[in-house]
C-alpha cells in the first residue's frame, strides 16, 4: 500500500463516519483512529468503482486501530514488536473519498476502502518483515522473517472498511482577496471596481439591496469568466449604481465577490447563462450559498464591501 494508507486491525462497518476523522501516530507502534470526527469538521462523500483482489503482507506497526477503550494494537506491539505482520486477502469493491471542509485536523483521513476479506496476525522470527503481492509498506530489514504462528484472524463477507488513506491538511489557508470600490456613490454614477487576491481565482460576483433586491454581476453575457491572476488586480465591468427613488434618503447595497481557487468548482458553482430579472438571480444565490456549504473552506473565500447610493437631487435644473 501507499505511504499514506493503512490497513484497518479491525474493519468498519461504518466507512463514511470515517472519513473527516483525525489519525494520530506514528513512533512504529501503529495508528490510532480518533472516535469522532472534530465538531468543525464537514464531510461531503462521493464514491469510486475499485473491483479487485490482492493478497499481501503488512507490517504492524503501519496498521491502524479505532480509539475505542481497547488497546489491542498497542498491545501486541508490546508484546512482540517487530515480530507481528498483518497477512490479509482482500475483495475490494469500492472506495468513498471526502471532500473536507472546516477545521478536522492535521492528519485526517481522506478515503476509505470497503471490500470482503479475511485477515490473520502472524508471529515469527524477529530478523524482518516479509512483504508480498504488488503492493508493500516496509521492506525486510535484516534478511527476511519467517512468520507461521498465528495470533487471531478475522473474516468478513459483507462490505466493510478495511483500510483508509490519510491527507495532511496543516493550516492551509483560504484565498485572501480584496475589493477595492468606492464606498459612497450617486445614482446613475458610473463605478469601477477592481479584486485583488493572493493566488490565480475565478470570480462570481453578486449585490445584495438592503431592500431584497439581488443581482449577478458576473459572470454575465460578455464576460463568461473573470480571473484574477496571483497578486495582480482585476476589473469588474463597468457597473451603474442606481438609486431606486423610494425615498430621498440614501439606499445601501453589499457587494459580494466569491472567490474560488479552482476552476472545475467554479465551472460548477457558476450562475447558468441568462441570469438577468431579480427572480433568476435570487433563486442562483440560494442554490450558490447551498453549494459553498459543501466546498472545502481551502479553495473558496468570500469578500464583501457595503456601500452607500445618494438619490438624485431633486428640482436638478438640466
């Protein structure tokens, strides 16, 4: 297996409450599977077809336990170290993945692989660990182990976790992005805005009135994609602030600029051609805001700037 899986000491029968968990280890005494996901942490699941079947070996101290009140991975290492192997023979059927957002740690799991199988810990000589089939962990240290005695062994016939693979989150940040705009304007004034952000982002760009009223700004019929390339400003089209004359007081709206690092989310996430009457626009925010709910926090931000729309004075001789 790669570096960064690991097999299950125990399977799951719960693969998708695995995901978004934290895993903590490794000083070559196996890893240890927190029993909840972090309060912050949301999951969004989607599935890969992977039929197949492999047989191999894997030495203990890259496996996995579920911190669950039993200590029987710490304890077997206690008790024979080095001399454990994992031998299993696996019918993998699918693997789910998880798009992570919010705060879920640093080394968390990513994906789950769920099949049929059976496994069995072995004991033996101390000299190495023997690895087979095409895939492996650790090679043989010291020439090769010879492991016959067996310790316990497990099979399963309905589908469950049996090994997950780990992604360091760290502190990745969002995209940081600025919107540099006037923030008192007249009716029917003609205003510039400009984005600027700290990485290459693709931009959607709504206003919200204090009113109700919504609209898209971009993208829009002449403007299909917007990017804002690293450390380089970018210019919104033209936009006419307009006073809705309800009143002769001032009428204030929010400008919101989404941000996303990503061209496939934004691709995605994008408004659909046409948007134009209030109705469109109000219904794709809803379905935006929805969207954003499930995007890992690392490959969006948004930015908003609150500004001010005098009325045109009244009696204004031409």
């Amino acid at each position: 297996m790669r570096h960064e899986e690991h097999l299950l000491l125990v399977p799951s029968g719960n693969p998708e409450r695995l995901l978004g968990r934290e895993v903590r280890g490794n000083d070559e005494q196996g890893w240890t599977v927190e029993k909840e996901r972090r309060p912050g942490c949301t999951v969004r699941t989607w599935e890969e077809a992977a039929s197949w079947k492999r047989s191999f070996r894997e030495d203990i101290g890259h496996a996995a336990d579920i911190a669950l009140g039993h200590q029987e991975l710490g304890g077997l290492v206690a008790r024979f170290g080095r001399e454990i192997v994992v031998q299993a023979t696996i019918e993998n059927q699918k693997t789910l993945h998880a798009d992570l957002s919010g705060d879920c740690g640093q080394q968390v799991i990513d994906a789950v692989h769920v099949g049929v199988g059976h496994r069995s810990l072995r004991r033996g000589n101390a000299g190495g660990v023997m690895v087979q089939g095409p895939v492996a962990v650790s090679a043989a240290r010291g020439g090769v182990g010879a492991h016959h005695e067996v310790e316990s062994e497990l099979a399963w016939q309905t589908p469950q976790a049996w090994a997950f693979s780990v992604t360091e989150l760290g502190d990745v940040a969002r995209p940081d992005v600025h919107v540099k705009a006037p923030t008192r304007m007249s009716s029917h004034e003609e205003v510039r805005v400009s984005v600027r952000a700290d990485r290459t982002v693709w931009l959607v760009v709504v206003f919200r009135s204090d009113a109700g009223d919504v609209g898209v700004l971009v993208p829009n019929e002449r403007t299909e994609e917007l990017v804002s390339r690293e450390g380089n400003p970018v210019s919104l089209p033209a936009m006419e602030a307009v006073h809705s004359g309800r009143s002769d007081e001032p009428e204030y709206e929010t400008l919101e600029v989404y941000a996303f690092s990503e061209r496939e989310d934004f691709q995605r996430i994008r408004p659909p051609r046409g948007v134009s009457n209030p109705q469109d626009a109000a219904r794709y925010v809803r379905t935006l805001e929805a969207s954003l709910d499930a995007l890992p926090l690392r490959r969006w931000s948004r930015s908003t700037l609150r500004y001010e729309i005098a009325p045109e004075p009244r009696g204004r001789t031409p």
